[in-house]
C-alpha cells in the first residue's frame, strides 16, 4: 500500500508532536504557486479541492481519519509536477499540461513520493489515479470499479475547482457548476458521486469558499489530527517537501536535501538531543520552500540578475516566513528556516537583522546554506572545494556577515566532504538518502549583483 499507516502508540521515540494537515494546509500556498505557473489554477486551489472532495466524501459514508487522510492526498494531489517537468526539460521534451504522458508520470511519480508520509488509512492509487474517470477515459484508462474512493474524490474537487475557479462564485457560476455535475455524471465521476455533490455543494457553500473564510472552514469540515511522530517519520516528511522544492527549477535538485543534511550533522557536532536535532534538520529541508513562489524565469536565468529581478528573488526567504509561521508548534524552525539570508552586520534580508538578533541557531543555518551553496554545481561554476569554500566563508566572517566561530567549526566537521551532493540523500531510502538528477545550488555569490553575495 501506499505510504506507512500509523495508530497511536506506535512510535518507539518521540521526535515531534505533528498535526500532519495543519503542516500540509500551511504548504498548500507554495504547491498551488508551482500549479499556478505550471497550469494556471487559481490560488488556494488545494485548499478549496479539499474541501470538495471531504465535503462530498462525508455524504458518501467517509470519516474521521478517511476524512483527514482524503484532505491532505488532494492537497499533495500534484505535489511531483516539478519533479516530472525537470525531467522533460532535461530531456528538452516540450511541455504540455494537455500531454496525457504528463498525466501518468507525473501520478506515478506523486503515488511514489507520498509513501514518505504517515497514513492511517490505505491510500494506495489514490494520487496515482486520481486523474481517472468513472468512464475509463483518464490516462490509465481505469473506470470507476477499478478506482479507489478517495482518488474519485480527489478528481472530483480537483476538476471543479480548476474549471470553475470557485475563488469567487455568484448564482450564474453555481449554475454553470450544477450543470456540469449533472452532465459529467457517468462520465468524470459516478452518478451517486454526482448525486451527492449536487446535495451538498449548495450555492450557499461554494460562495463560501473564498479565500478570506477557507482556513475558518478547513478547521470546521477536515477533522485534525496531532501526532506524536519519530525521528525518522518527521524526517520523511521534511525530505518530502525538500524533494519538492529542489525539483522548481531544472538546475536543483539536491540543495534542499543538502542543507538538511548538513543541518543534523552540525546539530551532533554540538550534542542537541534527538528532539532538537530534528527540529532543526526540519528548518533545513524548509528553508527554501518559499521558492516555489518565485517564477522559473528568474530561478533559471543564467546570466546576471538585474535589480528588480534580485528583489523578486529576495522575496523567496519572506515566503518561507509566511508559509511556516501559520503551522502550530513551529516558531524555532520559522525562525531558523526563513532568516537563512540574514547578515550579522543587518545587510541580509528579509527583515535586515543585525547579529544581536540572531540566535546560534539562525546564524548555523545561514552558514550552513552558503556552504552547501559554494560546494555545489551550478550552470555558470563548478562547485568549490572545501578549502575554497571555507576561504570564501572566512572572507564573509571578516567582513562581519557571518559566524566566525561556526565557521570554524563547520572547517572541523566537513574537512573530509567530498562535495556538495554526493551526501544529499533521497527522500524514498532514508538509509541511503542520495539525489538525482543535475546538480544546483541556490543562487550565490557571482551572479547578481556585483557586491551580493546571494545564496
């Protein structure tokens, strides 16, 4: 089946207290932005989807976990478009969101990646199929008796939303919404899954569903649920999202998982406990999840960025501020993760934070980032050497930007480094994490601006 089930109790160490929805809802911002470039659906897409597919679930007998487990898969319903379309383009294919290929990999890549989840239910082939149509007519060519529940479920929210943009509705797009349900029926979905959309998706709701009450209506319709999670278990899930993130852009795929890596590394070079350590191996797959917000255009431009295009790029590290902040049980990881740019002398960004500011733990992480950024390949260098890197860092530690100490320290632990992705490890074998594909770090230092050091 797909992914692991959990129950109480189970967990042989406690690592962190997870409410796996509140986490996914939060980073539903940041997928639907990758949607939203990739295929054009509105904002909060997921959100809204989810709340379709629970909502008409709950009329067809679904509850509880079903309910929370169907919420979060159609949240993460196209969580490896990224994934799927770097691989075109490192194939130079041409990229199109009607390509029925783009269908299959990318659900089949998507079924692959939410293994690395807790479940308690079984949701095997509920992303993988939930592009299928009751008729048989979606990509697999798999009908309704060959489809689970939940992934009918998610097609359904899913479809409706990205046809109808339900971000706002009057009485002639309800309508519009109600004669599509009746004629689709034995078609996209089941007649008795039509019968009870029509009974429960009112004109009243859908009008509900702008994006100014939908987290007030998440937290009345998806039941939550707080977990207490292992190591391993909130490890998977940061790598996930880390996943993610490194596949925005075709010259990423390691940075991220990286950065994480190297995060738990220096948190046992200074004894933290398991607790801690994770928490802070967390902050590190995170830091760059706000850049699912920024355009490809500007990830990917190999030449110089020019000033309006290096603020956009700045506003990357505020995204991921906005995006953690709004997960309960999360402020040191926000923290950590989202001040990743910041300066000891107030040159950093996004919130200009001078030294005194900034705690042990956002200064190891900044250091960490511009490490794992100069060790790694991108389209215009190769990656430094250790001893280069650590000359660059010492540099920036003179010019009071960063940590000295932890620079020294950081000289210490990765003397014997052998580059920055060999070690980057993949998310799917948390005993031999290691990424695939080309090789890229954030955008550092040699390509802005010509004082900026950017990473």
């Amino acid at each position: 089946m797909a992914g692991f089930v959990t129950g109480p109790g189970q967990h042989q160490t406690t690592a962190m207290k997870i409410c796996l929805n509140d986490i996914l809802f939060a980073l539903s911002f940041a997928l639907d932005a990758v949607e939203h470039e990739l295929l054009g659906v509105s904002t909060n897409h997921g959100k809204r989807a989810a709340l379709l597919a629970t909502m008409v679930g709950s009329r067809m007998g679904l509850s509880g976990d079903e309910l929370t487990d169907l919420a979060c898969c159609a949240i993460l319903h196209d969580n490896a478009l990224t994934e799927y379309i770097q691989a075109r383009e490192l194939a130079s294919l041409n990229n199109s969101a009607e390509d029925p290929e783009l269908d299959r990999a990318h659900c089949t890549l998507g079924e692959n990646n939410i293994t690395l989840l807790p479940w308690r239910c079984n949701i095997t082939n509920v992303i993988l199929y939930h592009h299928e149509n009751a008729d048989g007519s979606g990509p697999f060519g798999k009908n309704w008796q060959e489809t689970p529940i939940m992934a009918q479920l998610v097609r359904l929210g899913d479809v409706i939303d990205a046809r109808f943009n339900l971000d706002h509705v009057d009485s002639y797009k309800y309508q519009l919404v109600t004669d599509f349900l009746k004629s689709m029926s034995g078609q996209i979905f089941t007649r008795e899954m039509g019968e009870a959309a029509s009974e429960v998706l009112t004109e009243d709701f859908l009008k509900s569903l702008n994006s100014g009450s939908l987290d007030q209506l998440i937290s009345k319709t998806v039941p939550s649920r707080t977990e207490d999670l292992g190591l391993e278990e909130v490890r998977k899930i940061a790598l996930l999202f880390a996943r993610i993130t490194d596949y925005k852009s075709t010259f990423t795929s390691t940075h991220s998982l990286g950065v994480a890596q190297k995060s738990e590394l220096m948190a046992r070079h200074y004894g933290w406990d398991d607790e801690k350590t994770t928490r802070f191996f967390f902050a590190g797959a995170l830091h760059d999840i706000g850049k699912l917000i920024v355009s490809n255009d500007i990830l990917e431009k190999p030449a110089r960025l020019t000033n309006e295009e290096f603020a956009m790029m700045q506003n990357h590290a505020f995204y991921t501020y906005v995006i953690l902040r709004k997960i309960n049980g999360m402020s040191d990881i926000t923290a950590w993760a989202s001040h990743h740019h910041e300066k000891l002398d107030g040159t950093g960004y996004p919130f200009g934070m001078k030294g005194s500011q900034l705690s042990h733990e956002e200064r190891l992480l900044t250091c960490i980032d511009v490490y794992q950024a100069l060790r790694e390949d991108r389209p215009y260098k190769q990656g430094f050497t250790h001893q280069k890197s650590i000359e660059i860092m010492s540099s920036m530690a003179k010019d009071g930007q960063i940590d000295s100490g932890i620079v020294d320290d950081m000289n210490e632990v990765f003397r014997n480094d052998t580059g920055g992705s060999d070690s980057a490890r993949d998310p799917r074998n948390p005993e031999t994490f290691r990424g695939a594909g080309s090789e890229r770090s954030e955008d550092h230092p040699f390509r802005v601006k010509e004082s900026t050091v950017e990473h």
